[in-house]
C-alpha cells in the first residue's frame, strides 16, 4: 500500500493548480490520472475550437467583403487543408500543457484509474490501493448525450471526434445550441458545410434574458436552420449517413439527410465511476459530492472538488482558479480559507458573440423589481458596429438602484468578448456606474455604445 497526505485525481486544468498549490504546503503528493494528459481545452476544447472558427471567419469576412465594395474573386476552401492546421497546431497547444508538466517527479505521478474504497483509501485499476490523508477530485467532465442520438450509431460525433477529422464533412446536424454546438455549428457552415441544428426549449448558449434568445434565434437561424425548440421525431444510421425526421416551425413533417450527427447536447462532471458510494460524502440527485462553492470542501471532510467536476461553474479560468483553492486547502488542512472568486464571465466565440457577465437573470429575477434597473441598446444604433458592417446583436445590464453598481449584463453583439471584459473588470473592483462612465472612450469605437447603454442605465436609475 502507498500512502500520500494529498491525492489529486485528475490532471486536467484542475487538477495541475491543486497539484501545484498541495505542493506549496507538503512533497507527499500524488498526481494520478490515466490520461490521455493534456487539459480538455488544449486537446478537444477551447483551442481547437478556436482554430477551427479562425478559419471559418476567415471565409465568411471574404464573402462578405462586397457589401464594403471589395470583391476577392472565387473563394476556395481546402478541407483538408484546414483541419491539418486545426490538428498540427492543436498538438501544439497539447505539447505546451505537457512540457508543463515535466517539472512534476515522476514518484509523483500515477497513471492509473482509481476509485474510492473508503473515505481515505483509493485503489487503482491495477489494484495498488493509495491512503491518502486529503483528496482533489479534479476529474473534468465528458459529453452528455441523449440515448436516442446513439441511432446515429458510427455516425454520431462529438467535438473530441470531430478535430480527428482529415477532411471537412460536406453535412452535418447539430444537436444543442449551447456554446459547443453554436460554435462548432456556425464554423461548420461558414467553412461550406451544409448545416441544421436543433435544440430543445429554446435555449441558444447562455442567454436566459427573453429578449436577446429572440434576438439570437433570428440572427443565427437567419445564417443556418436552427429550430432551438424542435420536434425530432426520429434519429436514424442510414446508406448516407444519418436520417433525421423532424417536424419543422410550421408544422410540417420533414426528413433530411446529414454525412454526420454532432451531439453537443452539454457534458456530465466525471464522478459516476470513481466508487463516491463507498465514502461518507453527502451526494447531490446527480452524485455529485455536496460542497462548499468558497473553499471547495465537500462538508466537513477532507476532500474537495474542482472544476468541471463539480458542475459549478464549467470554464477554463474557473477551473483553474477552483484548483488554486481546492489545493491549497488541501495542502494546509485543517486550515481550511474561502478562496476569491471574481466575477462570474462566460463567453461563446460564435459571431456574433454572446457574453454574460456577474449574476445570471434568474439569480437577477430573485431581486425585488423594486431595486432592479435595466437598460438595452442594439447595435445597429452604434456608429462603429455600422461601419464594420455588423449590426445584428443586443446587449442588456442590470444594476442595483440603490448603489448604482451593476449586477449583470448579457451580450450578443460584434467582438463583445472585449466589453464583457470590461464590465467584469469594473464589477469586480466593485465600481458605480458613475465611476465607469467617467472612464475615457475614444470615437469612434464599440465601447460608445457601452457608454450610451451605461448612459441609459443610469437614467433609469
């Protein structure tokens, strides 16, 4: 048997940080994950994602260069080409997170699997059992996909599969507009895919403010067919492919034929098969430890959680910043500290983008509407969204009215990764609305329809 004061499981974004973090406090740590190593968004996330849409923007600002008067002639995409850069420069990004981990003593390292056999004693798939005093469960997450979709059967991708690709499909359907699926949906198309995606509910990404997911759905689904409240009646693998029957808006049944089906219907926290009912931790409906959002503890036990894991908050800097926390509570425990938190800042690199920032509108709808100011602006009524061409899109904020300070803003609009920075950084040095329109804004720029919206926030007030 082995023993170790801090076990982390996972070596994911996570799950490095903890290690890192543990380390600070002990050298009795072990780092155990079976790999493949590199994080989720080096290997099948936000990197390649990105690489993919880089080329797909490309394409589409070239179409749409005419309507400034610049013509460039046939336009050609080389699938093949594409996807070569997309997987060469993602194993780049994947060769960076592993060269990272070089520094990490390999007697501090176990690739294995391991479930839990008791609350401080874990077994590898080898059956090496590891005593540990304190544990990170840093897991990560993987697609969640619906039964019915499995019809698709070798036909059926998600986006580990679909950077795997040697070649551009010529079609694609799309289950699940949320972030995946509304990024990988739109690069798709623009890269000439034909394209059809469906959701359930009306969901598009993050956005829960009634006004921008009808503002969404009408600029999305004006670029490709996007029924973000379907009615699929069937899935099924067939000589071409994959056949799905729906019934479309209007009521009228339809049957259309796809080379493959992308499911990026979410993703589940990877805690299903780590032995959780073996310990005394209190689990969700969903088995999923109990914890602490501030620390990270899972009650009052020696173990933590972090990142996609814990189904909290699913991002890269969250993740990171929970492994931060999570570790170094572990290392020092029982010295147990609420770690910082900043503003919560989620965004989707589709075009346009979506951004939300702080509070979510059903956290924001729990206030007293009395206390509640809001204010919308679109940018087809901001002059330098009207120069570049790209006037679809709403943003929307929200603010206390009795301390002037923003509770949280929703985006779809033109490059607003780079406001939604903005106001992040302004509600977390807990700034008034005052104090951010006496900020400087050059002319002409995006952020003056940041500043008329603020402007108009604050007259509401």
């Amino acid at each position: 048997m082995r023993s170790t004061q801090v076990a982390v499981i996972g070596a994911g974004s996570a799950g490095l940080n903890a290690y890192r973090q543990a380390r600070k406090h002990t050298d009795s740590v072990l780092l155990i994950d079976p790999g493949p190593l590199g994080t989720t968004c080096a290997r099948v996330g936000c990197m390649p994602s990105k690489l993919l849409i880089a080329a797909a923007d490309a394409a589409w600002n070239a179409r749409q260069a005419q309507a400034l008067g610049v013509h460039v002639g046939d336009l050609h995409i080389d699938g093949k080409a594409v996807m070569k850069r997309v997987q060469e420069m993602r194993d780049r990004f994947v060769g960076k997170v592993l060269s990272g981990m070089s520094g990490i003593p390999t007697e501090h390292q176990v690739h294995q699997s391991v479930r839990f056999v008791a609350d401080h004693l874990l077994e590898t798939a080898d059956g090496e059992q590891i005593e540990a005093e304190r544990i990170v469960i840093a897991t990560g997450s993987r697609p969640a996909i619906p039964k019915f979709l499995y019809n698709a059967d070798d036909r059926m991708l998600v986006n580990d599969d679909l950077f795997e690709l040697t070649e551009l499909p010529e079609s694609v359907v799309v289950f699940g507009p949320g972030v995946i699926g509304l990024e990988l949906g739109q690069a798709l198309h623009r890269l000439g895919v034909r394209v059809r995606m469906f959701g359930v509910g009306g969901a598009i990404g993050p956005l829960g403010d009634s006004e921008l997911l009808v503002c969404a759905a009408k600029t999305f689904g004006g670029e490709y067919p996007l029924d973000a409240d379907a009615r699929v009646t069937q899935v099924e693998r067939s000589d071409a492919g994959v056949r799905v029957s729906f019934t479309d808006p209007q009521g009228k049944e339809q049957s259309e034929s796809f080379d493959y089906l992308l499911a990026a219907t979410g993703r589940r926290p990877n805690v299903d098969n780590l032995g959780l009912e073996n310990t005394s931790l209190e689990l969700d409906e969903h088995g999923i430890p109990l914890f602490d959002t501030e620390t990270l503890q899972c009650g009052n036990s020696a173990v933590f959680i972090a990142g996609d894991a814990n189904n909290h908050l699913p991002l890269l800097h969250e993740a990171s910043d929970e492994g931060h926390i999570a570790g170094g509570n572990a290392g020092r425990y029982p010295d147990v500290r609420a770690g910082h938190r900043t503003q919560p800042l989620a965004v989707v690199f589709s075009d346009p983008q979506i951004a939300t920032v702080g509070m979510s509108t059903a956290k924001i709808a729990q206030y007293d509407t009395r206390l509640v100011a809001s204010a919308s602006l679109a940018f087809a009524d901001v002059a330098r969204a009207k120069v570049l061409n790209r006037t679809e899109g709403l943003m929307k904020v929200w603010a206390d009215r009795k301390t002037g300070r923003l509770l949280g803003a929703e985006l779809l609009g033109p490059d607003v990764e780079h406001l939604a920075h903005l106001l992040a950084w302004a509600m977390e040095r807990g700034q008034t609305l005052d104090e951010m329109l006496a900020m400087p804004y050059y002319h002409p720029v995006l952020e003056e329809g940041l500043r008329s919206l603020l402007r108009e926030l604050k007259a509401s007030l």
